[in-house]
C-alpha cells in the first residue's frame, strides 16, 4: 500500500471517530413536555410566546433579564428566562426557537431565535399591512 | 377588468427576454455538445458558430433583462411585485442595485449574469477547449434560465419572474378591485434596513461573480474527462481555478465585513450555515488548486484534481439549495424563506451531480496516474496532504451544516449543541495548526525531492525568527481563552505559532527561494496572506473582551440571576455617566426628533487613564416600514491594533414612551419672536442651505431651510434649521431638534402670510438606551490579511495567464 493511501484511510479514520464522538453532544428539538423530562439537557424548542401573559423586561432595573411564557404547538407551557435583552420583535413573532435547558419548571434560555411574519414578506396579510400604509400617504 | 395606468411593456418584453435567454442557452448547449462531438472539422466549425450566436443572444438577454430591472426598480413602477417588494421611493441611488439583488430572482439574475460574461470571455480565450467547456456553462444558463421563467409546468411552478405583476401575485388583495390601483401605491414596501449598507451595493456583485466563476473549472475538469485529454486541459483551467478562488474568497471576506459593520452578533464569521454553504466550496477549490500544481509539475494527483473541481461546483449548488429551499429555517439567522421551487433547486444540483460523478467515475481508470509513491520530502507529496487536510475539513463543516437535511430525510430532530461555533473551532483550531505548518514549509521543498541540508539551509532563519515572535505574543499577548479548558487554549497557542510560521516564512521566502522576483511570487504572497489572515481569527477571537458588563447601580438583583448570567448589556440614561472597563461612557444625545427612520445615538466615550475622547454613533431604525421593533447598526472605532465596537441591544418600548407632545402651529415674519417654556426663537434668514449632519437631499428638487436662532432662559444660543424637501411633487418636513432645550421645530409652509412653523416641547422622558460593547483586538491584520491573499491569487492567475 501506498504511504498517501495509509495517511488517507488515517485521516478519514479519525475524522469519522472524531465525528461520531462529536455526535454525542449534539442537541435535539424537543417539545415542552419531553424537554421537562430531559432536565438539564440542552435542548432546542420550537414554541410560541404566550401573549396572554406579561413580559417582563425592564432595561432600568435590569438589561440582562427577561422572562416569559412560551406554550408549544401540543399546547404545554413553561417560563423562559433569558439573561440578554429582549430581542425587538419578540413581541410580534408567530414562532420562536429556544435554545437552552429545562431547570426544574423553568426554561433557562440561552438563545433565542425569532422567526419574524415580517421575515416572510409574500404573506398576503404581511403584504397587505405594508400596502396600508403606502396606499394611505 | 381593464387597469388603468399599468405600464406593461418593460414587464413583456422581460418575460420575452427570459424565454429568450433560455431558447438560445439551450441551442448554445446543444450546438456546443455537436461541436465536441462531431468528426469532421469542417462539422465542428459550423456547430461552433451556430453556438457562438446563439450564447451571444443569450449574453444580449440576460443583460436586457439586468436592465429592465433596473429600469423598472428606478422608475418605481410599483405595479411590479418584485419593484414593490424591494424598493421604495426614497431610497438613495446607490441602493438601486441592492434593490435588485436583495430578492432570490435577482440574485439568479446576477449569477446568470456573470455566467454570460465568464461565457463572453471563454468564447474568445477557450482556443481548443472552447467547446466542451461551453458546453457546460450554456447547459448552466438554461438551468438558471429556468429559475427566473416563473409559469408552471403541470401545475408545478418553474422558477419565479422578477417580473410578475403585483396584483398577478396577490390577486386577492381589495386594493385590485380597483381598477386605477396603480395610482394608488404611492410608495413600496422598501428595501430590509440591514441591507442598506455600502457593502451591500459591493458584496453580492462580488461575491456571486465567484460563485459563477467556479463553473468555469467544473468545466474544465468535464472537458478533460469527456475529451480524455485530462492533464492537458486541467493545466489551462489553472488560472481559471486561482481567479475563482481569489473573487470567491474575497466575496466571502465581504460578506463578513458587512456582518462585523452592520449586524450585532458582535463579529464576523458565526458559522452560520448560509456562512458555510460558501465556505465550503472555496475551500475545496483550493484543494483542487493544490493538487493540479503537484500535477503540473510531476504528474500526480490528476485524479483527485478532477474530483476537486467537480465538488466544489456541486457544493455551490448545494448551497444554492441548502439557502433558498427553506430547509434551514430554524437553524440559520438569515437564510431565504422557502420559495416553493425545492424540487427545482434539488434538481438543479442532480444534473450536475449525476452526469458528472457517472463521467468520472467511467474515465477514472483513463486518467493517467503515476505509481511510484511521492517522496516523503517532496513538495507534491505535502501538497496532496495539505489538500486532503482541508478537503477533509470541508466534509466536517458540510456534515454538521447540514443536519437540517438529515433530519428532513431521516426524520430525526438533532441541532447543533450548546456552543455552535465551538462545535467548528475546536476542530478548526487544529486544522490552522496543520494549515499554518504546511503553508511555511511546503514551499521550501523541492518537487521529487528535497534534500534535507537544503531545506534546513534554507528555512532554519525563518523558524528561528517565527518562534520568537510567537513565544513573545504567548508571553506578553495576553491570550487567557480558557472557556474551554487548557487544552484547547495550548492548542490556540500553537495555532498562533503556525500561523506567524505561515506569515513569516512565506514573506522570507519571496527573498530566499524567489530572489526577490515579485512577479512569480503570486503563491508566496496568498499564503503570506492567509497566514495573516489566521492570525487575525486566532487573536481578535481568543482576545475579543465584552466591556459593557453590567456595573450600573441601578441594576437591582432580583435574585434570578446567578453567577453565571452573562450580564453582557448596560443600560445608559441620557445624560448619566457611567463606568465600562476603563472607559467613561455617556449617552449624550440621540436624533429622535429628525424625522430620520433611522435613529443614531451619540455615545461618548473618555479614556480614564488617558484621557482620550471619541464619540460612537450607534444607529437603528425602529418600526422601520412594517419591520416592528429594533434593527440595530452598530459603529466601532478603529485603532491600529484594536476596535472598539458598540451597538445597540435595547430601548424604550416606543409605545410606554410615546412622545404625546404635538407640534403648536404658529404663523410667524422674520426676526419674530416666538416663545416657548424655557425661552425664545426667532427666524433669522429663509434660503435653500442648510449645514445638519446626515442629511442628504441630494435626490431632492429643492430644499427650503430656515435659520432659527434658539434663545434659552439660561441665554444660551442655539441654531436649528428645519427644512421642507420637495421631491418629485411631494414635500416632506425634517424638523430640527435643539436637545438642549428638549424643542422640536418644523417647517410647515412658506405662505404669503407668512412662514409657519411648528414648535413641539418634549415631555421630558426618562431615555435610555441598553448596549452591548466588546473589544476586538488585532481585528485589521484579518482584513489586511484577505487583502493581500487575493493580490497573491490575482498575481498568479495574471502569470499563469500569460504562461497559457
């Protein structure tokens, strides 16, 4: 055999092992329930903001805390706490990924990504709310 | 229903173009094929011309539909969704083009677009080769073609048009009831703020003139295995492959300088998987460019060469898919929404894919290899190994990029882990290591053969002189990244030593191997700049420091938070000077009251131990055109060896902090006074100049500014120029703001009564904006760094060139 043929199959080897060890740590999406089983696992969770509850941030008192609730599509809900500001279109989001680790009854969110109407702009509604306002001037 | 007012034949004759494009891409694909195939010469003449004129019209469509829309986006012919959907009237001029590509169908457009003048070029430069090789960049424009066709096809939708009609788009809208609706859109929709950057106007043209660019050696590396004349057709697309890498990898860069000017994840790379997706398919080029050298020179390595310049084209269209299929919607920050053309884009990649791997893997045997081994001290040996290096860590970046897609097929649910792009770097961080060591050495051996006093001779100066420096940097550079433990910290440092390795031998070696001729030095110049270019990722990502933690007092511990919590974000309050690391900060006054979408906030900054003074300006633009809440821009200050970088994270919900003052109206003469709560103002002078900071009305017809001087209780004199714009019939009022006395002064109207003017007195509110701030050192080498890298790629693309 070749020396480049060994190093190959060496190198591919360990990419693979490397690999496959990495996979272990990868995460998973989980709905609210079963992240609740996994406590202390970090997990993804695709959820919605509860818009029947308070948000409660307050940049005076403290920049780096906000806490929420988030319900899932299977209608289960939790509160979120997330150490960063709120991100500016929470409030408006149709469907939010958390990112982070159940902590007893309480996610500990550790990112959160939103997934903004405003993102999608071939939604008739979303295309009509801007023709609202520039039909109006 | 008969529309009044539509103007539809830009529109037509778009659609028209397109068809065009892609009936005469389809005869040049056609007429090329029967080139290479037939026999006679006299056959492959004749085909070859029919194929010239039929790619001609096809470089005359594609640029006919380039400026149609162009024409239709400037016109604001808002009757066309893309033009509606895109742009607004009040853009500034240079945004026109980001207009254009900031949609799908028109970043299809451009890619077709440098297709057909890569394919200008080739038809004049491709001498023998220019057939086959035509061949496939004909067959790519009817692909492309396709994707901008938007009809359907059996109920399925091919493509999607720039230039669909609004109300054929949403024919359910009210507003086309009407059958004068076009009158009524007075403006549209605008273009996403976040894209309203300069580097927007320069970073897609760029960046796809490279992704375009890698067809071009896909072609070649086809040519050479359907023609069997493999090694020789391989060796003219080498200045092909090294133009493609440069563009693409600057394009790339750029795209990464836009993220570090323009959005707040607070950097450049975040290895996002629309960053990826590009990522890989430069990296694979390079291995490709590796190889085909140790080729050229010794005749190894054709095969993987072959394989190379096919993958890297597959993994551009690829990621063509992995961006635009919606497939990544929950894992990536900024890909496209889901087109509805999935089976299109997957069938973009499969007829690439297919054919190609079945050609290679039929001529595998023909392509002439060498048996005996390499020697373990030859150059073409560390080549292959460098190249299946980075080929192999092109495979890892693509794995974990695309588990969206495993999941999708496999029906499994996994995401990346806590730390995404610690997932990338602790595998990176090793790869730089081999990298770096590679880059420095390789070009001091010899192909065949090095005998080992030659190099020892010739690289003892340059190692000698790299330990030291970066013994130096370890020691006194102040590089603590121990988040993820020792190991991975030695291994940064011994990371920055392989990098200064790569900087400095690569540097000495235009003096030691080349004499100091510049002109061949191309090689020695890319890897000087990529050696420059790791050292700036080593250094400004181990040493970046946030500086804004919280350390205000009026941070009341609620008891949720632990020690852990990255309290990462102060919060100001205007007027209010607070501590940040060695800084006094002080948010001093903001542009609230301009009329401005975009709101800049005026951040000063004072060195407590020195002294200095500078001012961020920080801007966002807040429920900007139905984009509720906050985009942040953030503004950084720049040193030589470190960048201050500020942006805003948080503000006061506009509607608990809603301005409810209203302008008083007020009919006044020149040199009247007017009296407000805390003084008076009089109207000094009516004229069309003006001085105020950031505001252009350059596009404007005329400007009708006053100068109103602001006399506070306290006799302080202030100086506000609102101003009245007029813009193709339409007037729109700036007002001025004297913060100071927290006044707001509009100009109305010049009437024969007199000049009205609106005086509005803020309810003095608690403002405050909450920030994030970070330190990043040595950020510049890495721009400097990509600078020179591609001025390497350029240089040896403009010898190998001529060497052709």
């Amino acid at each position: 055999m070749k020396k480049t043929h060994i190093l190959i199959l060496v190198l591919i080897a360990a990419a693979v092992g490397y690999m496959i060890m990495t996979m272990g740590s990868l995460s998973t999406y989980e709905s609210i329930a079963s992240a609740k089983q996994k406590q202390g696992k970090f997990v993804h969770v695709i959820a919605k903001l509860d818009k029947s509850q308070p948000i409660e941030y307050d940049a005076i008192k403290n920049p780096n805390y906000l806490s929420f609730v988030a319900v899932d599509s299977l209608g289960n809900s939790a509160k979120v706490i997330y150490h960063s500001p709120k991100p500016p279109e929470l409030e408006n989001t149709e469907r939010v990924v958390l990112k982070g680790k159940m902590e007893g009854e309480v996610f500990e969110c550790k990112d959160i990504l939103l997934k903004c109407p405003s993102k999608y702009k071939d939604d008739p509604r979303n295309v009509q709310k801007s023709l609202n306002k520039n039909t109006q001037q | 229903m008969q529309y009044i007012g539509e103007r539809l034949l830009p529109g037509q004759l778009g659609h028209l173009f397109v068809i065009i494009s892609l009936v005469a891409s389809l005869v040049a694909a056609i007429a090329y094929f029967k080139a290479v195939q037939s026999d006679l010469p006299a056959d492959k003449e004749s085909w070859k011309r029919l194929a010239r004129i039929a790619f001609s019209l096809d470089i005359v469509s594609v640029f006919a539909i380039f400026f149609l829309l162009v024409f239709l986006i400037r016109s604001h012919y808002f009757e066309y969704f893309y033009v509606y959907k895109n742009s607004s009237t009040e853009l500034e001029p240079k945004y026109i083009l980001s207009c254009l590509w900031s949609a799908s169908e028109g970043s299809f457009l451009l890619w077709t677009l440098w297709h057909a003048v890569l394919g200008g070029v080739l038809m004049f430069k491709g001498k023998e080769w220019e057939a086959p090789v035509m061949t496939v960049i004909s067959f790519a424009q009817v692909c492309l073609a396709t994707m901008l066709l938007g009809i359907y096809f059996f109920g399925k939708k091919v493509g999607a048009s720039p230039f669909v009609l609004f109300r054929q788009q949403m024919p359910e809208l009210p507003l086309f009831a009407s059958a004068d609706y076009v009158t009524k859109i007075k403006n549209g929709n605008g273009l996403n703020p976040l894209l309203q950057n300069y580097w927007m106007v320069i970073h897609p043209p760029v960046l796809f003139l490279g992704f375009a660019s890698t067809i071009v050696p896909f072609a070649y590396g086809i040519a050479g295995l359907w023609t069997k004349k493999f090694g020789e057709v391989m060796k003219a697309a080498l200045p092909w492959a090294l133009f493609s890498a440069g563009i693409l990898g600057l394009g790339i860069m750029m795209g990464a300088a836009w993220a570090y000017e323009s959005l707040t994840f607070g950097g450049y790379w975040a290895w996002d998987p629309v960053e990826n997706a590009s990522l890989v398919p430069w990296l694979v080029l390079v291995c490709g460019i590796h190889t085909l050298l140790a080729y050229r020179s010794t005749g190894h390595s054709l095969r993987a060469t072959h394989l190379f310049f096919i993958l890297q084209f597959i993994l551009i269209l690829y990621s063509t898919f992995l961006t635009r299929s919606g497939i990544l919607g929950d894992t990536s920050v900024h890909s496209f929404a889901d087109l509805g053309m999935n089976l299109q884009l997957l069938l973009f990649v499969l007829v690439f894919l297919i054919p190609a791997l079945i050609l290679f893997a039929g001529r595998y045997k023909q392509i002439p290899s060498i048996v005996k081994e390499e020697s373990i001290s030859s150059r073409e040996f560390w080549l292959f190994v460098g190249s299946l290096v980075l080929f192999l860590s092109a495979l890892y970046i693509t794995f974990f990029t695309s588990l969206p897609v495993f999941n999708n097929v496999a029906d499994k649910k996994k995401a990346l882990g806590e730390d995404q792009e610690y997932t990338y770097n602790r595998v990176m961080v090793l790869v730089t290591v081999i990298l770096g060591l590679l880059t420095a050495i390789t070009q001091y051996l010899k192909y065949k053969n090095t005998s080992r006093e030659f190099l020892l001779k010739k690289i003892g100066v340059p190692t000698v002189i790299s330990l030291i420096i970066s013994v130096l940097i370890s020691i006194f550079g102040g590089i603590h990244y121990d988040k993820y433990g020792v190991g991975y910290l030695a291994a940064i440092h011994v990371a920055i030593f392989a990098a200064i390795y790569s900087v400095v031998a690569n540097a000495m070696y235009i003096w030691i191997g080349m004499k100091g001729d510049i002109k061949k030095a191309g090689a020695s110049v890319a890897h000087f700049g990529f050696g420059l270019v790791l050292v700036g990722i080593l250094i400004s990502s181990s040493k970046k420091e946030v500086i804004s933690f919280n350390t205000s007092g009026i941070a009341v511990p609620f008891g949720q938070d632990s020690k852990e919590d990255p309290k990462e974000n102060l919060t100001l309050i205007r007027g209010q000077e607070m501590n940040m690391l060695n800084y006094k900060v002080n948010y001093r006054k903001d542009t609230f009251f301009t009329g401005d979408p975009k709101h800049y906030f005026e951040i000063n900054f004072q060195d407590k131990e020195k002294g200095e003074e500078f001012n961020l300006y920080p801007n966002a633009f807040i429920n900007y055109k139905g984009n509720s809440g906050l985009m942040a821009n953030p503004d950084s200050k720049h040193y030589w060896n470190k960048d201050i970088f500020t942006y805003i994270t948080s503000l006061p919900d506009p509607e608990k902090n809603k301005d409810t003052a209203n302008y008083h109206d007020k009919t006044v003469k020149i040199g009247e006074k007017v009296f407000f709560a805390s003084g008076y103002m009089t109207v000094d002078k009516v004229s069309s100049e003006y001085e105020r900071a950031r505001i252009n009305t350059k596009a404007a017809d005329s400007v009708v500014a006053l100068k109103i001087s602001v006399i506070g209780k306290d006799s302080s004199n202030h100086l506000a120029q609102p101003l009245l714009v007029y813009t193709k019939g339409n007037a729109v009022s700036i007002p001025d703001t004297v913060l100071a006395q927290d006044l707001s002064v509009r100009l109305n109207a010049i009437t024969p009564e007199g000049i009205s003017i609106g005086v509005k007195e803020s309810d003095s509110l608690l403002q405050y904006v909450t920030l994030k701030a970070y330190v990043f050192p040595m950020i510049n080498v890495l721009w400097i760094g990509i600078i020179v890298m591609v001025i390497g790629f350029l240089m040896s693309m403009w010898r190998r060139f001529k060497g052709v």
